[in-house]
C-alpha cells in the first residue's frame, strides 16, 4: 500500500467512451441495476423526520468521504494504450462505502443505491474519469443492501445479513463484474482490452474489496448492538433453495461445476498465456541472437575488404581514380561508397560521390584519417551525418601502405545495414518482427540508435530513451504510443554495439487467445450445456414429485376418488406405489371411520338402545356379513326382561340364528375375542334343532372399565379367514356399543335413581327446590309447591326468576357461593318464619346444582324467644350475685393470711366466677343485639379497632407463642359507619376465636380489604380448622362441634353467633372458609355507608 493522497485538487471530468462495446456494456450493466431495483424493490420506510434528516446528512457526507483520499494501490500509473495520458492508480479509501452500507441497515435498498450513485460520481468525476465506475458502486450498494435487507430464515441467510458477511460475499460476486469493467472501459482489440484489463482489473478489484469489507466491518458494530435504528426483519419467509427442490440441487451442484469449469479456464488460460509468452520471448530471443551474431562478421568482413582493396596502385590511376574506384566497387557490393585521400589527407577522388562536400565526412572520419596516415591499418566509425532510409553509414578507413615503412594514402569504404549483403538475413528477420507491430533497434556504445527497423528518419542518431538492462534477457516496457511491449537484450559479442528487439504485449494475448480460444469456447459451451441438461434432468423428477405432491394435496383435502398413475419402475415408482396403496388403505379406513362416526352419532343421539344399535349393526353389516347381532346385560333398558339379556339384531332370518344368542352371552363373559372361520367345526356352539347357522362367525366381548355388558357377533354365509382390517374395524364397532350400553345402563341407573328421588322428595313434608348449573328448575316437591307466597311456577325448566318469586330467597340463591352453604330466615307476610338452607352441588371445581331446602321454624321462633326471656331474666338477676361472691371472695386474703391450699381454693372460686361472667354477659349480649336495639353509628376507623383488639388480645397470645400480624395495605385512614361497640366486640370474638383453637407457636393474621361499598375483616389462623360437618352449623347459638379437640377449649357458644349478629345488623354477612387440620379463615363483610334506618349519632 503506497502514499496517501487527497482528491480536492483533482479536476472533476469524465472520459467518453471508447467505442461502441464500452456504451453497449453500460446500457447492460445499467439494464441489470434498474431490473435487480424494480424486482427487490421495498416500499420507502422514511416515515420520521429522524429518517430524511439521516438519509440528508448520508447524502451531504458521501462526497466529502472520497474527496478525503486514501492509500495508493501500486507504485505507479499506467499509461492508456493509443491514447494521450495515463490511468490513475488505484486508491483504496476507507470510508468510500460506509454511507451506503449505513443507509442499507437503517433506510433501505432505495436510499443506499442513490447513495451508492452519488458516491460513484464523485469518486468517477475526480480520480477515474469513468462512467463505469457510478455503475459500480450502484451495483456495489443495491447487492450488499439486498443481502442485509433480505428476510429468508435459513441459517445461510441469517449469517448473510451481517454487514461483514455480506461485504465480503458482495466482493466475491462483484469481482468479475469489476474486471469486465475494466475491460470495457478501454478501446481497442480483444487483446488489447484483456492485457490492460489484467493488469488494471487486481488493483482496482482490491482498491474496491478493501473498501467493501472495511465498511462493513465498522458497520457490523452498529450491526452488533441491535440499536433501534438498525431495521431487522419482523417475520421471515422461505428461501429459494426451500422452495424448489430443482433451485435446491442447482445450487448446491452447479457451484461446484462452475467452480471446475472456471478453474479449467483460468488453467487454460493461463498455460496459454504462457505457452504464447515463451513463444513470443523465443522468437525475440533468435532473432536478436541472429543479428548479433551476423554484425561481428559484417564488421570483421568490412575491415578486410577494405584493406585488401587499399592497395598503393590506387594511387598511380589518378586521372582514372573515379573509374577504378567503380570497377572495385561493383567488383565487391559490400560498399555503397568510396573515397580516395592522398598521403597530406587531400581527396583524390570517390564514387559515388566524387566532391570531398557532399561526402559530409564526420569529425570521428577526419580524426581516423589522421590516425591512417600516421599507420593505423585499419579503423571502422559510424557516420550519422550520412544514413539511409532506416541506417547510418558504417566508415572503414584503411591505410594504403608503400612498403614496410610509411603510408601513401587512406581509402574511405562506407556502407549501411540496409544494402549490405551481409545483414540482409538478420535484418530480414527484424522485419518480419516490425510487420507484426515489433521494432529491432541496433545501439552503439552510447546507446545511440544506428538501426532501427521503422522508416521513420527521426528514430535514428537519437539515444534510447528506454530502459536497458546490464545483460542479455528479456523486460516489459512501454512504447512512446504508451503500448506494452516485450523487449529482449542482446548485447554484441566483441563489440560496443547491442541489439533491442521488441513486440507489442498484445502479441502474447492474440497467440494465447488462438492457443486456448477454441478451448475456452468449448468450456463456456458445456457450461452453458451442463445447465440446461441438469435443468432438464431435473424435469421428470420435479414433475413426478409434483404429480405426488398435488396427489398428497387431494388426499388432505379428503378426495381419495383419484388414483395415482406412474408407470415407472424407479424409486419414483416404488414411491407412487405406496401412495396408491396409502390411498386405498386410507380410503378404506375412512369409509369405516364414517360409518363409525355415523353410529357414533347415532348412539350420541339416542338414548334408546334399540334406535342407537339399529345403525352399528348397519355398519357391521357392511363388511360382508349376513347376520349382525348384539346381546346386551338387561339393565341397560329400564323396562323388566324376563330374560337374562337384551338380544338386537339385522340380517338374514334372525329368528333362526338368535338360539346362538345364549351361548355366546355365557362364553365371551371369559373370553375377548372369539373369531371361527368354520363354525361347523365348532359343534358344541351350533344351535340345536336348528338348520341355520352362518358357515363363519367372529365374536367381540363388550366390555368398559372391566365390566362386562354384552356380545357383538357377525356371521357370514360362507367359511372364510377373516382379516385383520375387518376384526379391528369390527372391534371398533363393538368399542361403540360397550358405550352405548354403558350409557344406557347409566341412564336406567340414573332414571331409577330420579325417579326414587321424585318419589322421596314428594313424601318430604318439608320444601324443597333443585336447580341446574344455569338456575332452571329441575325438581320441586308437593311441599314447595303449596308455598304460592314464595314460588309463582312449578313447571321444570323455567328460570329461577320465574320460578321464585319472594326477593330474599331469589337473591339467596343467585349469590350462593361454591365455597359456602347459605344460610338465612325469611318471614312471609302470613307471619311465617322459614329457615333457607341453599347448598352447591359441586363436580370438577365448577358449580352444576344447588339445593334449597326450607323450613318452617315459626314455632322454633316463638319457643326461642320464651327462652331467650328467660336466659336474660336469669343471667340478669345472676350479674348481682355474681358480683357479691367475687367482691367477698377477693376480700378474704384481707381478714388474715392464707396458707397456700386456702389461696388455691380462692383462685378457683374467682376464676369460676369469672367465667360464669363472661357466659352470663354473653348472654345478655346475644339478648340484646337480638332485641333489636337501634345502633349508633358513628364514624370509626378499621384499622384503630383492629389495632385496639390486638392490644387486649396480645398477652394471651404470648402466652402460647402465638405471632399476630395485621396487614392493612390501601386502608390508610379510611373511616367508615358503624356502631363501635358492637364491631369492636365482632373482631374481638373473632381474634379470641383464632387464638383460642390455634395451637403453641402458631400464627394468626388479620387482613383488611377495601372495596368500593364494604369492607371485609378476615381472619386467618393455622389453628386445627372446621369440619364439614360443622361449618354449616358454626354461627348457631349454642353450637359445640363434637370433635374432640373442642371440648379442650371451654365456651357458651355465643361468640360466633354474637358475630353473625353483628353483621346481619350492620345489613352485612358472616362466613368461613377452612381446611380441616390446616386453619381456618373467617370473614366479616359490612357496608362502608349504614343504611339510612339506622340510627347515626356522632360524626
């Protein structure tokens, strides 16, 4: 990676394109964009102001995130080939793709493609000058947008929507597409576009990659929180290799065979190419090793020609000098000219030329003429005042000697690489290379060109300006028309001089595309092929597959009336043989299933088991028997049966078969299943006296919850083996009429049981009513009827609402409670009084009965009250007395000192008299609450009267360990109306209660709830709990439960029933709700507001 640049000062132009294959490649690549957007195309999701201020800011950022510049990638540019200028070096910009990699995870495939387009122009307008590269980095945006925006739920896909993964699979998608670019955006042959493509495609390509995968790395982070700005998909559906088989086997094949093929032709392609460069490098190689090798002849020769023909004579013919110089020079065609020079280096005469001025002799000539004179034999100089069409001269100079002792004058031979015989084969070959586009180059000492193949005059005394290496081999360089070329050195051997031969780069391309283009056509030819025969391939399995599955479509939605027709024997065949064979089974089982659902249904239907069986025995009937017949136990009918069972049946003579009826009642009471393919066998159950008899038979024992109800037997006409289909769909049947039968002995039992229970109802004396789970009547005896002042209708059926007619009792009835009987009086305008009992008849958690049961308590009333009289009178008269005793009894520790025996006695009496106080202020409490004494209400706060009761109740609790807690949440200072003394007493018996049958170490918790019309005191305890029995009875006077656990705890049995009093004055209600041995919870509910008839005093 190279130096850093910035792009601010770069000048903002795009190059036009090349020819007519760069605007095809554009209209395509655009074409593909637009199709790709419109197919994947998603409904614009920048509904918040957040959203277009994001995608402005992404808009207004995107230029200044390529003008800031990046990394070079190589060392220098490269020059466009046949055209002025060179190709920018690739820069790799980090953040070049971050805006519109951000756009995709947050706004959308839309937003990142402009993105992706503005970042294109800017990047093409300032650095590559090239519309492909808008096209790009759209591509660029649309395909990682769609990859992270994609909603397909295979593992596969979910991995695809990180922003890293997708980056990275978008670089090995895009890559080809970035080196077709790179070939379009140049003009020229196929060659020419594939050497420049090669060698700019990696740059660029990596310039492109490293961008891509650097966004989507730092993306990723975002990625990686789960922000709320990061749009993932709310629901996912199946993707495309899920949804096709043929989509699932191409693409988990043809990748692979593309993958060989793509191998095959890179392998190819690249042995082409190096075959094509060895040939190419050979031929420069021969070439120049040839015409090095011919030049030290050429020189060598030259030297001795020309001192053989510098002989003194030439200087005795001076007035002949001209006519003998044509004859040596026509003698020997090595020269092109010659010159004579006397021994003072005057001119003696030359032909062609003939004037020592149009000679233009060199200054390295006029020094080798001095250096003749003076005896240098012979000297060889290059002239570049004197060349031909593509040579300079070559000078010989000879010394003409006169003897052993002095010179006599100089002979001057030139000659050219063109006319001389001696260079004409290298020189030939040199041409045959500038013809193929080459240049042969001969270079003197200097470096200086003396040869040059191309016709251009100006291509000669100038120094090569290209590189030239320190020994023989072969370089790449560029020509001055910015062409690629292959050059070889060869340096002359025993000479200054050196050979350059070179041939456009192209050259190896051409050769390498006639080498592997046969090859590489016939590989996109079977890969094109290869995807055809695998799609047809894949037709008839496709094709077999959807004829299964649109069979497998019928059978779901139950048409099994089509059969399944595949002639194949292949596992495709094998395959549509079982469905067929599915297809019957299923529809077999399904005619059965029908018919069961039809009897079913009938049974369901009908309560009478002769109508209910008529339709199974059908179905029996059915699978090819002729006789179908079933013998029931005789309870299940309600009528009287002399015999022993119930026998229905259908088919054939059933007179003549039914003596079969007994037998195997009897027999099947021990056995399941009888199955007898020959009955005639089978002579100790063949009917006597009788000529028919079915030749076959199979019987199945009717049995549920291992009780016994009955026989179903078929017979057939004929002896046969009965399958095992037909004796379970027979099983089935028989499955139905053991519940059939097992319902109808349930409903005799039950109709006996309603009509036992009408018949004691009835001679009840006392009223009784039962309704249902919906409050309809269903029985009502004589006794409730006579009521006209409670009920208004005894017809069964009706609602309550019409049926009771008294309020109160309504009211009773519809708010009973399925955890707790009630309980209450009612007295009738006739001056009745009844005491109503409703209790819920309860099954699985859920209320479906209640029972009301009343009692004409008049009397009870009347006596009760006498009584109550009486207790008061009595307790009344007791207080005094009472009193007396206990002041005396407490006064006697004052006369003297008592001995311990004494004191115990003493105690004793107190403590009796005590108790006795307390049963005979209980008493008095009861009279009086019952006396109907108007209340004074007053406003009163829950919590201080619970908190007061705890305070007197606290010792006692101590004294057995017992941890009381009062939970008042939401109460606050909630005030509500009622009379003090008798709700202090109400939560006091209540807490005393708790604590007196809770055992050592237990707890007792008082809860307070507020509604929005009553508040509600429970009491909780972990005491030993209510019996049953006894909770209906637990607010009566006087009540004591016979366990043995409460006689422990001695009591008037007034507490309770003082409570309930309490609560029914206040217009609320008292309950409990226990588990025996666990505690027990007792509530009392009274109204926040009093009612207005009582009395209020006090605020």
């Amino acid at each position: 990676m190279g130096d850093y640049q910035t792009l601010f000062k770069e000048g903002f132009y795009f190059a036009n394109p090349q020819d007519f294959y760069s605007i095809a490649g554009m209209a395509i690549f655009v074409l593909i964009l637009l199709i790709f957007l419109r197919k994947n195309w998603e409904s614009l999701s920048l509904s918040l102001q957040r959203d277009w201020v994001l995608y402005a800011v992404l808009a207004a950022v995107s230029p200044l995130l390529i003008l800031i510049g990046g990394f070079k990638i190589g060392s220098s540019a490269i020059p466009l080939p046949n055209l002025p200028g060179e190709m920018p070096v690739a820069l790799f910009i980090p953040l070049a793709a971050i805006s519109w990699q951000l756009a995709s995870g947050i706004l959308g495939i839309g937003p990142a493609f402009v993105l992706g387009i503005i970042s294109g122009i800017v990047l093409g307008g300032f650095h590559t000058h090239s519309y492909f590269t808008i096209l790009e980095f759209a591509g660029m945006a649309l395909l990682f947008a769609y990859f992270v925006r994609q909603k397909f739920r295979s593992p596969f896909y979910h991995v695809l929507r990180i922003p890293l993964i997708a980056a990275i699979i978008t670089v090995l998608l895009f890559f080809p597409i970035l080196t077709i670019t790179q070939f379009l955006n140049i003009g020229g042959s196929l060659a020419v576009r594939l050497e420049y493509g090669f060698s700019q495609a990696l740059s660029f390509s990596i310039a492109r990659s490293f961008e891509l995968i650097f966004g989507g790395l730092l993306v990723s982070i975002l990625y990686g929180t789960k922000s709320g700005l990061w749009k993932f998909p709310q629901t996912l559906e199946p993707s495309p290799i899920e949804q096709k088989i043929e989509n699932r086997f191409l693409l988990s094949v043809f990748p692979f065979i593309i993958i060989v093929i793509l191998v095959l032709i890179v392998s190819d392609w690249r042995l082409a190419g190096g075959a094509a460069r060895d040939v190419i490098e050979e031929r420069l190689r021969n070439t120049a090793e040839t015409t090095a090798a011919s030049i030290p002849f050429f020189m060598e020769a030259g030297q001795n020609l020309a001192r053989s023909m510098a002989k003194e004579d030439l200087l005795t013919h001076s007035e002949d000098t001209e006519k003998v110089l044509a004859e040596k020079l026509h003698t020997t065609p090595f020269f092109s000219q010659l010159f004579l020079f006397d021994v003072d280096g005057k001119p003696v005469g030359g032909y062609p030329i003939k004037q020592l001025d149009a000679l233009s002799l060199s200054s390295e000539e006029l020094a080798g003429i001095e250096l003749a004179r003076q005896g240098v034999e012979t000297q060889t100089y290059t002239n570049y005042t004197q060349f031909s069409e593509n040579s300079v001269k070559i000078s010989f100079l000879a010394a003409i000697k006169n003897g052993e002792e002095g010179t006599s004058g100089v002979l001057l031979a030139r000659t050219d690489f063109n006319t001389n015989p001696f260079t004409f084969p290298s020189l030939r070959a040199l041409q045959k290379i500038t013809n193929e586009g080459g240049v042969g180059l001969i270079l003197d000492k200097n470096g200086r060109i003396i040869f040059n193949t191309s016709s251009n005059e100006n291509n000669l005394q100038v120094n090569y300006q290209g590189f030239l290496p320190d020994q023989k081999g072969t370089f790449e360089s560029y020509s001055p028309q910015s062409i690629r070329q292959i050059v070889y050195y060869q340096p002359i051997v025993g000479s200054t001089w050196s050979v350059l031969v070179s041939i456009p780069a192209q050259q190896s391309y051409e050769l390498a595309l006639q080498i592997a283009g046969p090859l590489l056509l016939f590989l996109s030819v079977i890969l094109i092929l290869v995807f055809i025969l695998l799609r047809l391939s894949m037709r008839p399995i496709t094709s077999t597959l959807r004829t299964l599955s649109a069979q497998a479509s019928l059978i779901a939605q139950g048409n099994l009336e089509n059969p399944v027709t595949l002639k194949s024997e292949d596992e495709f065949g094998q395959l549509a043989n079982s469905f067929e064979l599915m297809r019957v089974r299923l529809k077999g089982r399904l005619d059965e299933l029908n018919q069961l659902l039809i009897s079913s249904q009938a049974i369901g239907q009908n309560l009478d088991i002769n109508q209910s069986l008529q339709i199974l025995l059908q179905a029996a009937l059915s699978s090819g028997a002729k006789y179908a017949r079933v013998v029931l136990v005789k309870e299940v009918v309600t009528d009287h049966i002399e015999k022993p069972f119930l026998a229905i049946g259908l088919g054939g003579d059933q007179d003549a078969i039914q003596a079969l009826d007994q037998q195997l009642f009897e027999n099947m009471k021990t056995h399941e299943k009888l199955v007898i393919p020959n009955l005639a066998r089978m002579r100790r159950l063949l009917p006597s006296g009788s000529s028919i008899a079915p030749a076959a038979l199979l019987a199945i024992a009717l049995q549920r919850e291992n009780q016994y109800y009955g026989v179903l037997w078929v017979g057939f006409e004929e002896t046969r083996l009965i399958p095992e289909e037909e004796i379970r769909f027979i099983s089935m049947l028989a499955n139905q009429a053991a519940m059939a039968a097992a319902n109808a002995k349930l409903y005799a039992t039950a109709e006996l049981g309603r009509q036992r229970l009408e018949a004691v109802l009835t001679s009840t004396p006392e009223p009784v009513m039962v309704f249902d789970e919906d409050n309809r009547l269903l029985l009502i005896n004589a006794a409730a009827c006579q009521l006209r002042s409670l009920v208004n209708s005894t017809t069964p059926g009706q609602s309550m609402s019409e049926v009771v007619s008294n309020k109160e009792l309504y009211e009773l009835l519809i708010n009973v409670n399925e955890n707790k009987d009630s309980t209450r009086e009612i007295k009738l305008s006739n001056e009745r009084t009844y005491y109503i009992s409703v209790s819920v008849v309860n099954y699985d958690q859920r209320i479906v009965g209640k029972v009301c049961l009343l009692r004409d308590i008049t009397n009870f009333r009347e006596l009760d009250a006498v009584k109550s009289d009486v207790v008061s009178s009595v307790s009344h008269d007791l207080r005094t007395p009472l009193t007396f005793i206990k002041g005396y009894a407490t006064m006697m520790q004052m006369v003297g000192e008592l001995n311990e025996q004494q004191r115990e006695y003493v105690g004793k009496i107190v403590s009796g008299i005590e108790d006795m106080t307390k049963k005979v202020n209980d008493h008095l409490d009861i009279s009086r609450i019952e006396s109907g004494v108007r209340l004074k209400i007053e406003q009163v706060s829950p919590v201080l009267i619970v908190e007061q009761v705890v305070n007197l109740l606290q010792p006692v609790a101590l004294q057995k360990n017992i941890e009381i807690s009062i939970d008042a949440d939401g109460i606050g200072d909630l005030a509500i109306e009622a009379d003090v003394e008798m709700l202090n007493q109400a939560v006091f018996n209540l807490v005393e209660n708790a604590i007196k049958f809770t055992p050592m170490a237990g707890k007792v918790g008082i809860h307070l709830t507020a509604s929005e019309k009553t508040i509600l005191f429970e009491i909780r305890d972990t005491g030993i709990g209510v019996a049953p029995l006894d909770r209906p009875h637990i607010f009566d006077k006087f009540y004591r439960s016979n366990r043995r656990e409460s006689y422990r705890n001695h009591g008037t049995g007034l507490g309770l029933a003082i409570v309930k009093s309490i609560a029914e004055r206040h217009n609320g209600q008292a309950w409990v709700d226990s588990k025996l041995g666990r505690g027990s919870s007792f509530f009392l509910e009274i109204p926040r507001i009093n009612s207005p008839d009582v009395e209020k005093s006090g605020t």
